[in-house]
C-alpha cells in the first residue's frame, strides 16, 4: 500500500528486527520509511511516548498472548498483556487523533471459556467503547479464526513432527477448528480498515471448519508418506481452556451481511456503558496488580455475559475425553 512511514512496534526486539529486515528486502523503496519501536502495550506511558512521537494515522493492533492453554495458568499476564494493553492502545489512538485503528479478535472471543477469550471478548468491548469515547476516531474490531503458516500454527508444528518421523500429535479426533491463509486474512483486515464503520465488529468470511486428523493425515501424504505405517498419529488429549469445535459467534449474537465480499458485521447486546467498561478496566487493573492468578480469574469472569461463566465453569468440570495415555491410530 506504499505507506509514507510504517511504524513495527513490538516487545521482542528480534520480531521486530526480522520483520523490518524481510519487509526492506521485499520493498527496496520502504528502506528509509521504516522505523523500529520497542515497547511492551501494557506499558501505558511508553505507549503513549511512541503515539506523541509517530502520530500514526493508521493502526493494527495485533499485539496479544493467544496461546490457549497457557494462559489458563497465567491470567494475570492475559489479562495485563491482552486488557489493560488493548485500553493502552485505543486510548493512545483516540487522545493522539488517529484516523483509524482495527483491532485483531478471535473466534475464541464468540464464546469464551477460557482465558485467552475471555480478555478477547473484554478487548472487543473496550474499542466498542472507545467508540463513544474518541468519536473523531473510527475503531474496528475483526474477529477470525487460525492463520496457516502464522506463528504458533499447527501446520509448521506437524511438520516438524512428521520430519522428525512422527508421532504427529492430534488433540482429539474430532476437534476441527477454522483457517485461513496469511493472504485472504491481511487483504480482509485491511478492507475491514478502510471501509469499516467505527464501533463495528466485523466478521471474516472464513468458510468451513476443518478437522484437524484429516489435516494432519493430508500433510503426512504430501510429505510422500503413509498415516499409520510410516508416521504414526497420536491422540494427546483436550489441552485446558480448549473447545472441541469453535464457534464464530454466540446464542447472543447475530450475523449480518455487508456490501464488501468476505466481510459481516457481529451484531451483539450492549454489556456496558462507556464508563462501566472503564471502571472494569481499573477493578481488572488492580486485581492483575494486586492479586493472584485465581482472585483474577474471578475479576475477570465477573464481567462476563452469563453464559460465558456457565461455559467456564461446564469445562473446568469436564475431564479429558480422551484421557491422560496417548493412542495411536493407525
């Protein structure tokens, strides 16, 4: 899009490093215009030192821990990381006159019942109050399913594992979840971006769920080898925090078409007024300060819709299906 100047602002210098380098051997011309800015989103003065600095016009706010069952162990670091750090930035966007900013969701945000989503879902009412809040700047929130190939996805991940010769390891035999190509899911934010209506939460079109046996099975046979004899398949069982099928959308909500192709809008109830999410965001704030992991847990789940506790609460019952010993499938 020849931006006049692009701005990588991430925590982990290296990220940003390798970011910038591939973008200037791809883009000879973008040498010059790119500039590196390390800082962490939960760290509100230098998010607001790096916005009084560059002035961006333009923002995507990717910045999150997604890791699923990970952060079923770490709520205060979700919460400060995906929360308070997605005010920082929508603050910062409205008290600096950004033009625009999209936030990047999750369909683990549709239902959440576990922590990853539950600070997803907050981070998508904080840009519907941001809305409200800074009106002469448009806030977009995109919620989509995985991306191949992106970090942290499971194709490079069962690569890995039939190149080491197997086992390749499968969660449970029936989870599926919803993909996407790197592609069709940046062309599909930034149109989010540039046609987008602020307060808006928008909805990728991402086709079908896909099970996750069958990719594993289809990657192994175009590596030229055979499910079962020459790489074995294991089932590790249901990791915490996870679904067996994603939703991409709650019993609350509701899907509606837009005029742009591969793009709807969530429509969904009002949770809070403005000033209720931001009195949320302090009671959150202190809890991840003050508390531990399980005092915030209960901080965070009490802004919950109803039957995202329930949820909760249902799978921190439920035992594993497939239980604690690997099975082979040949």
């Amino acid at each position: 899009m020849n931006p006049a100047t692009l701005i990588l602002l991430g925590h982990g210098e290296n990220s940003i490093h390798n970011i910038a380098q591939s973008l200037s051997c791809s883009f000879d011309t973008m040498k010059d215009r790119i500039h590196y800015a390390i800082a962490s989103t939960a760290n509100e003065n230098r998010i607001e030192q790096m916005f009084r600095n560059y002035r961006p016009e333009v923002v995507f706010h990717t910045a999150a821990h997604k890791h699923v069952p990970i952060m079923e162990s770490n709520e205060q670091e979700a919460v400060i990381n995906n929360v308070i750090g997605t005010y920082n930035v929508a603050k910062a966007c409205g008290e600096h006159s950004a033009e625009r900013v999209v936030l990047i969701s999750t369909d683990k945000a549709a239902d959440p019942c576990c922590v990853m989503g539950a600070t997803k879902w907050l981070c998508e009412e904080i840009f519907r109050s941001a809305a409200s809040l800074w009106p002469n700047t448009s806030y977009m929130a995109v919620r989509f399913g995985n991306v191949l190939g992106s970090r942290g996805s499971v194709v490079p991940i069962f690569h890995e594992q039939i190149m080491r010769g197997g086992p390749v390891l499968v969660t449970h035999p029936e989870m599926t979840r919803y993909f996407m190509t790197i592609p069709e899911a940046v062309r599909l934010v930034l149109e989010a971006g540039a046609v987008g209506n602020s307060g808006e939460l928008y909805l990728l079109d991402i086709g079908r769920p896909i099970r996750i046996l069958d990719m594993a099975v289809d990657m192994i046979r175009i590596c030229g080898l055979q499910p079962g004899r020459d790489i074995k398949i294991e089932f590790s069982g249901v990791r915490p925090g996870e679904k067996i099928h994603e939703n991409l959308i709650s019993d609350v909500e509701t899907i509606e078409k837009t005029a742009w192709e591969g793009l709807s809008i969530v429509k969904r109830p009002d949770r809070f007024t403005p000033n209720e999410l931001m009195n949320a965001i302090i009671t959150l704030k202190n809890a991840a300060a003050n508390g531990g992991d399980a005092h915030v847990r209960r901080v965070l789940y009490s802004f919950m819709p109803p039957q995202c506790v329930v949820n909760h609460e249902d799978r921190s019952k439920m035992r594993n299906p497939i239980g604690q010993n690997r099975v082979s499938r040949a």
